[in-house]
C-alpha cells in the first residue's frame, strides 16, 4: 500500500493524496513535479532510480473498501532538502542513463 507521503522531500511543498503533481520513485520517496523536472532532473537523490507520476487513490469507496477513508494517506513528513553540488555529481554519473538501465 502506498503510503501517499504529505509533502515534497525536497522543498516541503504540500502533496494531498489529490494532488497531480506529486512524484515517486518504486521506493516510495516523494517530491514535487517541480523538484523532479528542475531540480533532480529525474534521479531520484536516495535511490538514484526515476519518477513516474504518484497513484491517486479513491475518496469514495466504489469497491470492496479500497479507498482513501479505510486506507489514509500517510501524516509523517519527511522533509530532507538535497544537497545540489552532491546530487549534481551524483546525476553526472547517473543521468546519462536512461531510468530503467540505472
């Protein structure tokens, strides 16, 4: 289950489980579009893996419970600005790749 983490890692941007703009890694670490385009540029800074687009889950409950009031996105923030000189060399040597050879 995704925990549908509250805010950007990177710049603490709010991200509600409604929110089109949020961005995760198959770890689960969360940011903003924003962050992702302009500031990782697409290398995830704890896994060195890319982006896809975080899922939005239900707010009503359709089918079989599977929806945001049985399952709550997640309160606990976790907010750990990157360093840009260190992630800039750590996309120097891994951003040439594309995301599924990294």
């Amino acid at each position: 289950m995704l925990e549908l983490r509250p805010t950007c890692e990177n710049c603490n941007t709010a991200l509600p489980p409604e929110a089109t703009d949020a961005r995760i890694c198959s770890y689960e670490c969360t940011f903003c579009a924003d962050c992702v385009e302009h500031v990782l540029q697409n290398v995830c800074p704890n896994c060195g893996g890319g982006f896809a687009p975080r899922p939005i889950r239900p707010v009503t409950n359709w089918r079989g419970d599977n929806y945001l009031g049985k399952d709550p996105a997640s309160t606990t923030v976790k907010h750990q600005p990157v360093d840009a000189a260190a992630h800039a060399a750590f996309v120097g040597e891994v951003g040439r790749l594309a995301p599924q050879r990294r």
